[in-house]
C-alpha cells in the first residue's frame, strides 16, 4: 500500500492563517491505497462495485467481472459474470455465498444468514422488488413486495429488515412480519436519481443511515407497543436525526456514535468543477451536525469522475473505509496512539510529549483496547501504571468489563507491589469459568500469599462436583492442598492422579503414617518406587503393615516379600512358608533360588503344598474343559490320565444335571468308577439319552472285568503254587557245616548264617520264631528258616 495525498476542502480559503490554523490541527485518520492485484486490475479495467468481509473483499468492474481479493489487495480468485458494468455484489454474514447484479437495472442483497438452511432467502429489484425463498421442497418460489414507483436502484437487508430506494424514496420491509413498516420520501426532487443515487447504510439491527443528494437522514426502527389500531405494522420509523450538508453525498458509514461522510464537491452553482472527493467525519445532531474532520483525497482520475462513481464501504470489524473510485480504491482508518506520537515528534511538541507521559500511556491503552488489541494493552500496563495501585485496581475492573480480564491476568503485579487479594481473586474465578489450563498456570505462578488460599479452594470444590474426573482441576486442588500444608489432601489426589510427584511430595513432608492405608494404591501406580520406599523406610511402616495390607492382593504381595527376601534372607522368615505359593504362582524361574537360600521352609511343607497345587491344577483344568469346552469326553480322557478319585467324583458332580454328559460317563467309566456311584445320584424322572444302551454296555464292561478277574485268580494262584514248591525244595536242601560245629549245639539258619545255641538271643516276640541277628540287622526283616544240629 502507498500513502494518498490529502488536503483541505476545496472551498476553503488559502490564507496564511487558516494554513497555519490547519496545520496545528492533528488529522483523524489516515489513509493508503490498495495496491498488489488492485492496481493492475484497474489499468485495464475500472471499478463499478465493492462490498467488504472480514475476510475478503468483493470488487465489481465495469466490463462484468467480479474479483475477489484479500485484505491487501492481492488477488485470489476471478469470475467473468457478465459484458456488462456489475451494478451490485451482496454478500452473507459467513463469507459463502455473494449475490450479483449487472447493469440490466437489477440490485440484489442476501438474506444475511443465507448460509443456514432455514434463511435460503435474496431479493432483487429492477421494476418490482421481488423476494426469492426455497420451500419444503427445495424449490425458489418468487413473492412481489413491492412494485410501481420506478426503478430500484439501492437495496440493503439487515437481520429482518429490508430497506430499498426509488425514485419517490426509501421503504423498509420486515421479513418477519411480512409487513412493510416505512416510507421515508425523497428530499431534493429536482436532481437526477440516476446521477445523484441514494445511498443506504445499516449502522446496526434497527438503525438505517439514508443519504441523497445533499440530505442525510438517520432512521430508527421501533416497536409500535400495545394500540388499538389492528391495521398499523407492529413497528415504526422514527427519524432521529435529518439535514442538509453543502455537498452532494457519494457513501455513508457510521464510527461509533459518529457518521463517516464521502463528499462529491460542487465548487458553485454556474459552473461544475470537479474536484478531489472529500471524507469528513461528522457529528450528527437532530437537525444539523458538527464536523470533527475533513480530508480531500486525491485519487486518481478525479477530475473525470462524477457523484455517482464513488462507493464508500466499510469493514465492522476493524473500522476500516473503503473509498472506491472508477480507477483508484483508498482505505482510510483511524489514527492510533503511535501515530499521535508521531505527530507530536514531528510538531516537536516535545512539552506535551513530557507533561503527558502518563496521559499519553493511558490514552495508548485505551486505543488498544477500543481496536481490539487486547494483549498489547495489558502488557502496556506494567510501564504506564508503575506502582499506581489505583489505577491498576481501575484498569483491572474495566477488563473485566469488556471480558478481557484472561489478557490482563499475566502482567498483574505480584512482587512488592501486590493488589487487594478479591482483584487475584476475581480473576482466578474468571479463569475457572472457561479455561482450566489457564487457571492452573495461574495457580503455579502467583504466590499462594497473592489470594485466599481457601476461598479458590472452596470454588475448585464446586466445579468438581460437575466434573469429577477432570486431572486438570484435581492436580490444581492438590497445589492449592500442598500450599495449605493440608498434605494428606493432597496425598489423596495425587493418588487418584497417579502423579508422577506423589513420592516426593511424602518423603519432603515426611507422610509415611498418611500411607499406611494406601499402599495398594501406591503400588498400582508404580510398584518399583512403592517398594523401594516401603523398604527403605521399615522403621516407619513395618513389614507386617505392609503384608496386611497386601493380603488381598497377592502379586503385589510378592513383588514386595521377594525384594525383601532379596535384601534380607532372615527379615521376612514368617512368612517364607507363604512365599512358596507365591513363586509357584507369580515367579516360578525365582521358587528354586528361593528354596535353596531359606532356611526357614520345612521340606514336607514344600512337598504337600506341590501336591496341594498340582490337585488344584488338575481341578481347574477339568473345570475349564466342562464349563469352556463343554466337551465329556475330553472330560472323561483327562480323569483317566490323572487317575485321581477326587477328578472323578468332581467329574460326576458336574455332571449329574447335564443328562449328555450322564450318557458319556455311563459308557466311559465302568473301568475305573463304581457305575453304581453314578447311577445312585440320579434323579428320578431325568431323562437320559440311550439309557438303555449304556446300562447294556456297563453290564458287558462288568461281565468282562468278571472274566479277567478271574483269569487273573487263576494265573496268580497257579504262580503261588509253582514258587512254593520251589522254594520248599530249595530249603530241603543240605546246607555244609564247617568244624565249628563239633562239641556244640549249633543252629544254622536258611540265610546260610551259623550260630552256637548258647550265643543266639532269646526268642521274639513271635512265639516258636527265631530270627537271624545278622538278617534282621541288615534286612530289618526275619531269616530264612533255622536248622539245629546237635553234638
């Protein structure tokens, strides 16, 4: 963008005075020209039409096209709509959809909430003001609203009103109502409309701005009230506001309570000089009005330009003017603080620059607020307000006035300088309302001294209650808890959080008798660390606390006795006999070490309790074949292979209400159960498939167990028999007795062991049985047979 020349009214007077005059007086706004896209757009085009968005702006050209550009002036897209001048471009509120008319004597405007579904709304006017709706069945029906007083050369639709000029004046239609509410007539007949157009500007939801030819008019929409009148619209137009000026009107804006006003200049009545265009700010009044400022512009081509080949548009949202021309576009905007700083440097004003300090600072603040910088204008506070607690208190409140107090939360004093403790206060709350994040930034910067530390605590509490769960507000109460040395609150929290500064914060605060009961809960979150500081700490939280603690969850128990065991062999003898069924269950690589380095586990506790559990193992795994796999025979395999009367018994238990599973026991079992145990439980009345079958087939396996028993009767009793006879003929046997034997008794046993009479023991318990002393020493079991030979 590039600056634009500007300068006085053309007709005022060039003295040396007024020149003087006028240079002592600081302008209200400044200007640039659109440049990038624009400027070459407009060498081989001219501009008929503009319409402004936050976003975007919308140019119309004189050879049809439409151009849409951003904010700079830099070109994004182009639409060919017509060989024609664009007469009108109207755009939504949201930026989507843009409403076009060429030079075939057509306006348009959109509903301006077009976008939405409910609001599929434009109108048009020519000849007729025509309104065009979609229906239910997404079909545009047409609706005449007005029609017979010319041609339509304006139109504007804001919220539910829709305003329109002709050529005998201007109308407002409320959509609503379907009522049309006005006619406001046509000042300074004798000009040409088509020459002298009306301009039309919406300064809000009610308030229209009407200037034409040399006239302005301020309207007001208002609700009529209770009257007895039915006919009568249920709004009216006041008019609050309504003269003439010394120049015919090209645009109109509003700025604030104030009118911003483009001028086309007639220097007299014999004679039309065209001269540059004029933007003046004005005060309007009811019948008349006070200019504020006023700034020719030189634009150019100024001198080939008419009344009807300005446009002034304007964006809402940062106060910025548009003055378009056939082949120049100039955006005006109001001058800020550092822009009458500058002013004042370049006076050299430097008295007002030094007295002013303070004023200036605040006047700057100001600024930033009014356009909206929010975050500058805070931040300005630290230098301007100091040390002025008043001020600060009175900034502060007006924040929060304006809902900014969140800019102004980071730049509050907090060192020597500290406000009353209900400002922190309000802003903590605000924060609290809307941002968690923020609130707890807070809350970690501002010393605990700054507010009432229970008051927040009291507001955190209740926001709680709406969202329990929320780990931004519970870590924030837990700070607010710590502050407040109420540790074990905190303790608590950070718990339920999981937080990473739990064990910090119990050995900083020395909270080992706040954990007794929460060792669970420590574990969970970080069993390493909870048994490190469990351990380390045994003469504040003994081992037998920590083992009742843990009885309910065994792998926590574990983790804990296994560590200890590994730092100490003999701290955790008691318990030794436990650990056996943890390793088996939880560490079994760890059960065998564990075994060899205790000495406190007696070996015949180990054996029954591995028999304890390898019984509990087999239960389970039927269990899982009955209840998972439902599958009997798998059931009734798994019984035989563990061989276990308890399996069985368990087996049928589960089994006797299951009639399938009755039916494959009875044809499975008769070799290894009693079928008579089964058939004994039962019931009555049950049903079981193939009942008959299964009976023939235990009767045929009971037979058949018959038959080997008695084979094997016979086998076993034939064997005894033929080893007997063996074993008599063997013992028949003569046995060679060395000379010991003479002059003495000797007895000589079947173990071929000898003995004098007089030397054997006497007799056993078992009367008429001796027994060899060598043998029984040995064997622990009696001889083979005595022999006893005489002298």
């Amino acid at each position: 963008m590039a600056e634009v020349e500007k300068g006085r009214k053309p007709s005022e007077e060039s003295t040396d005075d007024s020149e003087e005059e006028d240079s002592e007086e600081e302008p209200k706004l400044k200007y640039e020209r659109l440049a990038n896209g624009v400027t070459e757009i407009l060498q081989k085009d001219a501009a008929s039409c503009m319409t402004v968005h936050d976003k975007f702006l919308a140019l119309g050209t004189h050879f049809g096209k439409v151009f849409l550009l951003d904010i700079q002036g830099n070109l994004t897209q182009k639409f060919e709509i017509s060989p024609v001048k664009i007469n009108q471009i109207s755009l939504d509120e949201s930026g989507e959809h843009m409403g076009i008319c060429s030079e075939d004597g057509k306006v348009v405007a959109l509903h301006p909430r077009f976008s939405s579904s409910n609001y599929k709304q434009f109108v048009t006017g020519g000849n007729k003001l025509l309104l065009y709706e979609k229906n239910w069945l997404n079909r545009w029906k047409t609706s005449t609203l007005h029609e017979g007083e010319g041609t339509i050369t304006n139109v504007q639709w804001r919220a539910n009103l829709i305003a329109w000029a002709n050529n005998m004046g201007v109308k407002i239609y409320d959509i609503s109502t379907k009522q049309r509410i006005t006619n406001v007539l046509r000042d300074n007949v004798s000009l040409r409309p088509d020459m002298y157009p009306c301009s039309l500007c919406w300064k809000d939801n009610s308030t229209l701005i009407i200037g034409w030819g040399s006239s302005i008019k301020i309207c007001v929409v208002k609700e009529r009230g209770h009257t007895e009148l039915r006919d009568l619209p249920s709004r009216y137009v006041e008019i609050v506001s309504a003269f003439e000026t010394e120049f015919f009107i090209s645009g109109l804006a509003p700025l604030a309570d104030q009118l911003v006003t483009l001028y086309f200049v007639k220097e007299n009545s014999d004679h039309m000089f065209r001269a540059r265009p004029c933007l003046d700010i004005i005060q309007p009044l009811p019948e008349g009005y006070e200019e504020i400022s006023s700034d020719a512009l030189t634009v150019r081509n100024f001198q080939e330009n008419e009344c009807r080949d300005y446009r002034l548009e304007h964006s809402q949202g940062e106060s910025l003017y548009y003055i378009i021309s056939p082949k120049d576009i100039v955006v005006a905007k109001e001058r800020d603080q550092d822009d009458h700083i500058d002013w004042l440097l370049d006076k050299k004003k430097y008295e007002c620059l030094f007295f002013c300090n303070q004023k200036i600072g605040m006047a700057y603040i100001n600024h930033l607020v009014e356009k909206g910088d929010y975050d500058t204008a805070a931040r300005k506070c630290q230098k301007v307000l100091g040390k002025n607690m008043e001020l600060w208190e009175n900034e502060v409140y007006r924040f929060k006035t304006i809902g900014q107090l969140k800019a102004i939360s980071q730049y509050l004093p907090r060192g020597d300088l500290r406000l009353r403790p209900a400002i922190y206060e309000m802003i903590l709350h605000e924060f609290l309302k809307s941002d968690y994040e923020g609130f707890a930034t807070l809350i970690r910067e501002w010393p605990g001294e700054l507010y009432n530390n229970m008051t927040i605590v009291q507001a955190v509490t209740d926001h709680l209650k709406k969202d329990p769960m929320n780990s931004t507000l519970l870590t924030t109460l837990a700070e607010l808890y710590t502050y407040d040395q109420r540790y074990d609150r905190a303790l608590e929290i950070y718990l339920r959080l999981r937080h990473k500064d739990v064990y910090q914060l119990i050995h900083k605060h020395d909270l080992f008798s706040s954990i007794e009961d929460k060792i669970v809960l420590l574990m969970d979150f970080d069993k390493e660390k909870a048994v490190d500081m469990l351990l380390d700490n045994e003469d504040k939280i003994s081992i037998d606390r920590v083992v009742e603690e843990l009885r309910n969850r065994p792998e926590l128990l574990h983790i804990y006795l296994h560590k200890l065991f590994k730092r100490d062999h003999h701290k955790g003898q008691r318990y030794h006999e436990r650990q056996i069924g943890l390793y088996a269950e939880y560490d079994r690589p760890n059960l065998l070490p564990f075994l060899r380095d205790s000495i406190h586990c007696p070996l015949e506790k180990v054996l029954r309790h591995f028999q304890n559990c390898r019984m509990g193992n087999c239960r389970r795994a039927l269990q899982m074949i009955m209840e998972e796999l439902e599958d009997v025979d798998k059931a009734i395999e798994f019984a035989k292979e563990q061989d276990d009367a308890e399996l069985w018994e368990d087996l049928i238990s589960y089994s006797i209400d299951k009639p399938p599973f009755i039916t494959g026991l009875l044809n499975n079992i008769g070799t290894h159960v009693d079928p008579i145990l089964l058939i004994h439980r039962i019931k009555e009345g049950m049903e079981i498939p193939n009942l008959r079958d299964s009976l023939v087939k235990i009767l045929q396996d009971y037979n058949l167990q018959i038959l080997l028993r008695e084979g094997c009767k016979k086998i076993l009793v034939a064997d005894s028999l033929s080893l007997l006879q063996k074993m008599h003929r063997t013992q028949m046997r003569g046995v060679r007795v060395d000379d010991m034997a003479q002059n003495f008794s000797v007895v000589v046993f079947h173990c071929r062991h000898m003995f004098h009479k007089e030397c054997l023991p006497s007799p056993g318990t078992i009367p008429g049985v001796q027994f060899c002393n060598i043998c029984s020493a040995k064997r622990r079991g009696p001889g083979s047979g005595i022999m006893e030979m005489k002298k």
